[in-house]
C-alpha cells in the first residue's frame, strides 16, 4: 500500500468515507512528518497543529453521523501565506506585515474550510509574491534536490505537497508561481482563468494579473480542489459568474475528438532537447488517446513578455504605497526593485504595455475558435541548479526566456494545467502545460486525467521521501 501520506487527494478523501482511515489518523500522521522533515525542507511558515486535530476530529464525528461535506471532508491541506486567516497570523512573507491578524478569512479559505478540509498551517512564499524570499527569511529546498531550484513564489506548496506534507495546497500565479514550483517539484497545477477564483482577502502583487488555484499530485486532486474554490464571490466583484462544472464528476471523460493546438517555433525553438524530447511524446500520447493535432501560430508575444516586470512593478507599487518607502528598511532588496521600477514608469508605458497586452488577448482568443488546448512546455530548460539560477537572475534575457511559457498566459488570464511529462538526465521532473480557453478548466482537467491515466509521471516521488 503506498504510504498514507503519499496516497491521492481523492484517494484519501474515499478512505475517510470509507471508514478505512480517520480523519484524525490522517492528520496524524502529516503532523508527525512536518516534524520530522520540516525542519530541513523548510516549508511550513507556522503549523497549527492543534487546531487541525480539532478540525480532524470534528470531521470524523461528522462521518460517525452519515455527514460528509464533499470530496475534501476531512482531508489535510496547506495554505499559502497570503492567504488571510483570522485564526493564524498572515505576512505573505514580508517582515513588514509580521505578526498581522486579519480580522476575516479569504474567501478560499472559508470555502475549503466548510467544505471540511483540514488547515495544516501556512505555508512559506516568497516577498510580496515576488521572486525571492526576504533575506531573513530561509528559502524553502526542493525535495527532489536541495541544490536546485524550487521555484517562485508559491515554495513552500510545492515542497510541502511535493514531500507529502500536505495532499494539496493553495498556489498563486501571476507570472508562473503556480506553475514554476509545481514543475520543479513533480506536481499537477491548475492555474484557473482570471476570476475564476475569488482573490477577497489575498494579498496582491499585481491584480490584474494574480490568479488563485490548487497544487496537487495528480489532475482529479486539482479538480476536487477547483469545484470548492471556484465560483462567483460577492466580495471580489471581479469574478466569474458563469456555473462551475462539477470537475471531479466529468474528469474521466477523455480527449477523444478534442483539438490539440501546436505552435512549433514557439513550444521548441530555443528549447532544451530534453523538453522538446518529452514534450514530442505527450503529442504522441495524447493523438493515440484519440485527440487531433493542429499547427497554430501564437500571436506576437516576445514583446509582451519583456513588458510583464514593468506591468507587474506598476501594479506592486500602487498596492504598497502605504508601506513604501516609509518602511523600505524592511522590505529585501528584490521586491524594493521591483516598487522602483514601478514607481518610475511612466504613462505612456503603461498605455503601451495595455496596447500590446490586449492584441495578444485578442489574438489567442481567435485561436481557441479552432482549436481545444494548446500544447507547450512549463519551462524551456531542465531545472536550474542554484547556482545556475541565481546566474540567471542577472541576465534579462535568460528571465524573459523563462518567463515565455508564463507570462503570456497571465496577461491573458487563460487558465492553464502544468503536469510532469518525464525525468531529466540530473533526475529531475520535466513538466508541460497545457493551455485552454476562458472558462475551459473542465477539458484542460479531462484531458490531464486522461494523460495521467496511462502514464506514471505524477506518482514519481522525490528520492529519499
């Protein structure tokens, strides 16, 4: 039997109606293990262990009664940091929110919550939800190696639901902080289309292009957790009003007949032989799962995704201006940079930035009329050693290279799906994404299963876990 805390998000939650396992065993169990390994992963910002056995045991007297709240009901979860909770301090890794207590609770967090998830802790990000962690702040290591890199800004969900710390996670993304940690820690993540998710009561970085979605380990988890999550949220008027699909009911319905789109140049030029190896075999998988293969082309995007820092800088600072710079001494020097750069752009950038953005919006959303999803990798490299990303962070060039599968998709608010597709030569998870049209989370989570169905790329553990 594969270990408790490796079993699935679904499998667990059938275990706990089932009566094969408690609630209260599970969480347990995940406890004991954040205190054995948590100390080296560094991904927990606080654990609340005594109000999750509460929860745990209120969730079994419910099952004892014939109640059960949905596919979450009992189930331990971890919560990013900037997620704000009433119960817990919020800082969304910034010193200079320490120690604050929301006086309410996100939106997501009171709908995961009644649906009977069990709130682990919260777990570790980056400053603001930018790139780096606060210098006083330990960077959380990659479970799959510790000298390689884990991601931004969404760290701690990676490593905690990469290690078996929790069965899910709540990630952001607002240039590829859903997707970069679930790619560089072997996981399944769902980056929802722009309001798709209500952002009330999380801590922006920019709004316009934050999104809010599961970390899982496999598409049916991600599923189970978007039919909570989703849905429109009187609080956060930006959100979605169309139905949210029953994810989890639909997710074996398969790929036959759907239209996969590829644009060659963009998904392989430049790109590492090993992505474009792996990459060429899920096309292969997916055609003899029954889906057609279209050759697209994306439009014009490279200018666009050398504009995503000064969009994303413009949008940071009108959202500290209440802290910076009257408290720049605690703020860590890369999310300083970033506030600068936004405070010295000027309109005719911004209008610029708007123009460009809302071509490339308009031109992808064309696309879609023909096609059901578009195929590209997560990354266009293997995963970066430490001391090879922190080379890169010095290189505009290398950033924009990485950001070429992220950016774009956050500026249009399309939701996308990243998944494993293979290891690399250095034993690391190589990943793909999977891009839909708006509102399109029901097929890109269907035709995810269906991949996960016939291969075993997301039940690879990191070594030693």
């Amino acid at each position: 039997m594969t270990e408790i805390h490796f079993l699935s998000l679904v499998e667990t939650a059938r275990c706990i109606r089932s009566g094969e396992l408690t609630s209260s065993e599970v969480t347990e169990a995940l406890l004991e293990r954040i205190t054995a390994l948590d100390p080296t992963l560094m991904s927990y910002a606080m654990v609340l262990a005594d109000r999750a056995m509460a929860q745990a045991q209120r969730a079994d007297a419910e099952s004892a009664r014939g109640i059960s709240r949905g596919p979450l009901h009992g189930v331990p979860i971890g919560v990013k940091d900037l997620c704000y909770t009433s119960f817990a301090p919020t800082t969304a890794g910034m010193k200079v929110h320490k120690g604050f207590m929301p006086p309410y609770n996100a939106t997501i967090v009171d709908r995961l919550e009644l649906a009977g998830a069990v709130t682990l802790g919260k777990l570790k990000m980056t400053e603001g939800a930018y790139t780096s962690h606060h210098p006083e702040d330990p960077t959380p290591r990659n479970p799959w190696n510790h000298n390689h890199w884990v991601g931004s800004s969404s760290t701690g969900s990676g490593v905690a639901t990469s290690a078996g710390l929790c069965y899910a996670s709540i990630g952001s993304d607002t240039g590829g902080s859903i997707r970069f940690p679930s790619a560089t820690c072997g996981l399944t993540g769902l980056k929802p289309t722009w309001g798709r998710v209500s952002r009330h009561g999380v801590f922006p970085l920019a709004d316009s292009l934050d999104h809010v979605g599961p970390m899982a380990r496999s598409a049916a988890d991600c599923a189970a957790m978007l039919g909570v999550m989703a849905g429109a949220d009187p609080n956060d008027p930006t959100t979605l009003t169309c139905p949210v699909p029953d994810y989890l009911a639909s997710i074996a319905s398969g790929v036959r007949g759907r239209t996969i789109g590829i644009d060659r140049d963009y998904a392989t030029e430049g790109v590492d032989v090993e992505v474009v190896s792996a990459l060429r075999s899920v096309e292969t998988m997916l055609v003899a799962l029954g889906a057609r293969v279209r050759e697209v082309r994306l439009p014009p995007w490279r200018r666009l995704v050398s504009q995503w820092i000064a969009a994303c800088a413009v949008e940071t600072a009108a959202h500290h201006h209440a802290t910076y710079p009257s408290r720049k001494d605690e703020y860590g020097p890369a999310l300083a940079l970033l506030i600068e750069e936004g405070l010295a752009t000027d309109g005719r950038a911004v209008a610029d930035i708007m123009h460009e953005r809302l071509k490339f919006n308009g031109g992808l959303a064309a696309l879609f009329d023909d096609i059901d999803m578009l195929l590209i990798p997560a990354m266009p490299m293997p995963i970066p050693d430490l001391d090879e990303m922190e080379a890169f962070g010095a290189d505009p060039e290398v950033l924009n290279a990485i950001l070429r599968y992220t950016a774009p998709f956050d500026f249009s608010g399309s939701p996308t799906i990243t998944m494993p597709m293979g290891i690399d030569r250095r034993g690391m998870p190589l990943s793909f994404q999977l891009v839909g049209p708006h509102a399109g989370e029901e097929t890109l989570l269907q035709a995810g299963h269906t991949w996960q169905s016939v291969t075993d790329w997301h039940t690879r553990r990191p070594p030693g876990m």
